[in-house]
C-alpha cells in the first residue's frame, strides 16, 4: 500500500458522497430508496469501499437511515429542513459580505466586476449552465475577500444541501425568473461592497441566499408531495 492510497481513497469517498447526497436532494432517489454501495460503486467506477464509506457519512448527515437487512434507505430530507439550513447559511453568506465590504482589494473588486460582467451575459443568453458556475464564482470571490476562512469553511460545509446545477435540472420547480433575479441581486451586492455599506451588503445577501433556498425548498416540497415514504423505491 501505498502513502497516498488513504488520501485516495477518502477523496473517491467524498466523491461518491457529493453524488448520492445530489441525487437525494435533486429526488432523483426518494424517500426509503435502498442504496448499495456496489451500485453507487459501479455507477462511479470506483471500488465499493470508499462508496460504503461515503454511505456511512451520509448516514451521520442525516441523508440516509441504516436499518437491520435492508442496509442503507434514503432519509426524509423537507422543504422545511432546506429552510432551516438556509436561514443559517443566509445568515453567514451576510456576514461575509459585510466583511468584505471593509477588506476587499482594488483587484478583488476587479474580479466581482469581470464574473458580474459575464453572468449578466449569460441571463441574456440564457445559458443557465454558465449562470450557476459564475454565480458560484461570485460568492467565492466575496468570501475570500471578507477574509474569515472559518466562516467560508461553515458555508463549503451548508453548501452540501445544495445540489450542483440545481437550476438547470430537468423537472427543476425554480421560478423562469431566476435568471433575471441573480443578475438583480447580484448587482445590488456588487454596489453594496464598492461603496462600502456593510449592512446593505449583508441584507442583499442575506435575502439572496434565502431566496434561493426557498426556490430549492419548493422543489423539494414538491416532489415529496404525494410520496409515501416507508415504501421502498
């Protein structure tokens, strides 16, 4: 065995993470959906250790139960549960941004204006794929302004529930407007942070944020409608 192989093997464990808690959060497995590692494993041509190992994280994050001969099933994740995790991650998205308003560099602003720049291009393209990227961007950008690596590792940390290109996923229940609302918003934070109003750019962020959750929420909402979850799938 080699030094690196644990390192390996945790990085294709949190890999095979990211995709189921994806495919909880998105519905693509529904509530009391039986998850094998094998499977997960040969759906990412990995071996089924660091997908048992993944499985078992997931099960401490609340995404999966373990029960006796059934193995691994997919928790009940609500709406209300994304509504909750949100109103905390709003919270410190605001904090961060508020910081940044007092720490950002010429050159950092620089950087906002280039991504806002080209997510504006992509809403009017309507290129949804390029707008979730920049978006992502964007809020990179401002938490490493703000300069509090512990609060951006809370935020990597929340931002699990938030599945990738969740707004550009088939059967998405997002409002069509979304486009048009993250240029917005994103503009109104942008102008918060270059003049340097702390508590206009944590109260933009902060309703940003929880917006989004509640688009996610909703989608959520509305695909548990009518699932009845001590079945298995």
């Amino acid at each position: 065995m080699t030094i690196g192989t644990p390192r390996v093997r945790q990085q294709l464990g949190e890999e095979a993470a990211v995709y189921v808690r994806e495919q909880i959060i998105s519905g693509a497995f529904a509530p009391g959906t039986r998850v094998r590692p094998e499977a997960i494993a040969g759906e990412l041509g990995i071996s089924p250790t660091p997908a048992r190992e993944a499985l078992k994280a997931l099960e401490v994050e609340g995404f999966l139960d373990l029960e006796p001969r059934r193995g691994f099933t997919v928790s009940k994740v609500t709406g209300d549960d994304i509504r909750d995790i949100f109103l905390v991650q709003s919270t410190v998205a605001g904090e961060l941004a508020s910081r940044a308003t007092e720490r950002v560099t010429a050159a950092q602003c620089a950087r906002l204006d280039e991504i806002h720049a080209s997510l504006v291009s992509a809403a009017e393209r309507h290129d949804l794929t390029s707008l979730e990227e920049l978006n992502h961007r964007f809020h990179r950008e401002i938490n490493l302004a703000a300069g509090a690596p512990k609060l951006g590792w809370v935020i990597q940390i929340l931002s699990r529930y938030t599945p990738q290109r969740f707004y550009t996923t088939k059967g998405c229940t997002c409002s069509e407007d979304w486009p048009a609302t993250t240029v917005n918003d994103h503009t109104e934070i942008l102008a918060a942070i270059r003049s340097r109003d702390s508590e206009r750019a944590r109260t933009t962020t902060l309703e940003h944020v929880q917006g989004a959750g509640e688009q996610l929420a909703r989608h959520i909402d509305a695909r548990l409608k009518g699932v009845d979850c001590s079945v298995a799938r």
